[in-house]
C-alpha cells in the first residue's frame, strides 16, 4: 500500500562540521538528538524567477518561470537538556546532546577542569568563530538532510518541577533532494535521565529567596543568507551571525516592598545578577549565569488570587564586545 507512513518514527542527528557547509556525516551511534516530538522538515528555495508573459505570438498565459535555485530548509524542534548522555565524564569529546546546536547557536563550547571536576561551558562566541552543523532526520523510510545549519534562536526554559527545555529554530543548505532510507537501528540515546527544576538555586539581583515559576531566555541571531554565485544554487552556507540580543522572562511571587523592590532596578537603571543551579548529580548539573542583567517590566498580576509579578528584561555584555552576556556550565 503506498503511503501511509507514520510520522512519530522519526531521528534527529546533529554534528559539528569541520568546513562549514561539508557533510559532517553523523551517526546514529554518537549523534543523536532526542527531540519531544516530530517535525516537520521545511524547505524552500532562496530565488524563484516567475515569468509575466513574454512576447511569444499568440499565447495569452504567463511563461514558465524558470527553475528555482537555492535550496535551503528549516527545522524547529525542542529536546529536553541534560548533561552527559550516560553520565560519563565530560571530556573534549564527551558532551551534552545539544551541544551541536549551541554552537550552531553562536556559542562556543569549552572543556576544562581536572579528573572529577570536569566542565563544558557555553558563552557566546566572537565574531567571525561561529561553526556550523550538519542535520540528518529520518522520518519512517525517508531521510533529509541540512548542511551548514545555524540556529536562528535558541530558547532555554524551566518550570518548577519540570525539565529544563530548549526548543531551537535552525537554518541550512539543503543541496540535495530527500532519499529513501531506513531509520538507523539501536540508535544510543543513552539512559542518563534530565534534570528537573527543583531544589535549585537562584540568585536575581541578589535576592535568593524568590518563589519563582518559571523562566524563559531566548537567544535571537540575525544570520543572513549569502547569496553567492559559486554556492550550490547560488546559495552559501549561513554562518555569519550579524547580531545577537538575549532577552529573559521570570514569573516569582509578589514580595512586600521591604523584602524586595525589583520595581526599583527599573527606576535606577540597575545592572545586577541574574543566575541559577539545577541539577545535584555529577554530569547532569546545570549553571546559568547572566551578570549584565537589566529588568525592563515588572508587572503586577493575579494568579487565581496569588499575587505574582512577571519580569522581562535583556542580559547584556560586561562591556561592549565582551561576549559574555550568558555563561551555561554543565558539571
């Protein structure tokens, strides 16, 4: 029977590429992402050329337009983070599952620390070091596949007792049309299970006794295409991010103004700190750190009779180019 294929048999595997745009050939043995739901796998072309009518004797319709160069496709999807993928060690190879798409996202990706005090830590790069990936999805006999892929944005969130979430909207070529193949067998997910949002730590502008719902930063690139004579279609890879803003909601619970006046970091035009810890066991802990915080709103809502107030704001760099306006550890 033709057809009748069943979306939720499905595969997501990233992989850094070594020369942007080049297949990096990802595997179902040390690449997958394991993704909360399907997708669906969009694609488009950068230039179509549609045709008026041109002066072709007696027809009266449009002429064919001609055919349509620059493939490119784009894939959002969202995964809930965790540390290492089997709770080994983290190492210069051994990393979070998301890893390809935080640096896709602008970030480079640093291992330090010594045996038993090992870090991976993510911070915006500078301009002109961001790196690409490559994207495979297997969907039910069916596998597309995105050279050159960045992330538009990338959104970290919690709720209290749930997992951390980044939901990522990506970018890349799409040199080829899709291929018939089988999903990959025994892909390895590994068993390492997330870290929920629970007996945290969290420090914004110095008050560590928020009661605080949830939070949202979103990280929004502005990445061009390139339009290039000598690309596949006339269209190189998308690599260069041109700018890059960082903005944050929190929902915590109303505070007597004696207690806390986050009202008051508005007002004086207050940098402060905005930071949190998720996670106890070794390889699955999560640190956020923003030290250029800066509120925007503060505004006052009732929350089936609980007063709450919803923050939002921007996380800014130190100073100017400093590339520092987030730092998320995995430990």
């Amino acid at each position: 029977m033709p057809g009748n294929r069943n979306a939720l048999a499905a595969l997501l595997l990233t992989k850094v590429e070594s020369t942007s745009g080049t297949d990096a050939a990802p595997t179902a043995a040390a690449d997958t992402l394991q993704i909360l739901q399907p997708f669906v796998p969009d694609s488009d072309f950068a230039f179509k050329t549609p045709r008026d009518k041109l002066v072709a004797g007696a027809a009266l319709t449009a002429s064919y337009h001609l055919t349509p160069q620059g493939p490119f496709g784009m894939w959002n999807y969202e995964v809930q983070v965790r540390g290492s993928r089997t709770g080994a060690a983290f190492s210069g190879t051994v990393k979070p599952d998301i890893d390809p798409v935080m640096v896709a996202g602008g970030f480079s990706s640093v291992f330090s620390g010594g045996a038993g005090a090992e870090v991976i830590t993510y911070k915006p790069v500078a301009p002109g070091g961001q790196q690409t990936m490559t994207q495979y999805y297997y969907q039910d006999g069916v596998l597309r596949k995105l050279l050159g892929c960045v992330a538009d944005s990338i959104t970290i969130s919690w709720s209290a007792g749930t997992p951390v979430l980044l939901k990522a909207n990506t970018k890349g070529l799409y040199p080829a049309t899709f291929s018939d193949a089988a999903i990959p067998a025994s892909p390895t997910f590994g068993g390492q299970q997330p870290p929920l949002a629970a007996n945290a730590t969290l420090n914004i502008d110095g008050f560590t006794t928020s009661i605080c719902r949830d939070f949202s930063c979103t990280i929004t690139n502005e990445v061009p295409q390139r339009p290039s004579v000598l690309g596949t279609g006339g269209l190189a890879a998308f690599y260069a991010v041109r700018a890059r803003k960082i903005e944050f909601t929190a929902t915590v619970e109303e505070e007597l103004n004696a207690t806390k006046n986050f009202e008051s970091l508005i007002r004086n035009g207050t940098q402060s700190v905005l930071n949190w810890v998720l996670g106890g066991t070794q390889y699955n802990k999560s640190t956020f750190t923003a030290g250029g915080m800066h509120l925007h709103t503060v505004k006052p809502a009732d929350d089936a009779g609980l007063l709450v107030i919803k923050m939002s704001g921007i996380l800014h760099d130190s100073s100017p180019a400093a590339n520092d306006a987030i730092t998320w550890q995995h430990s």
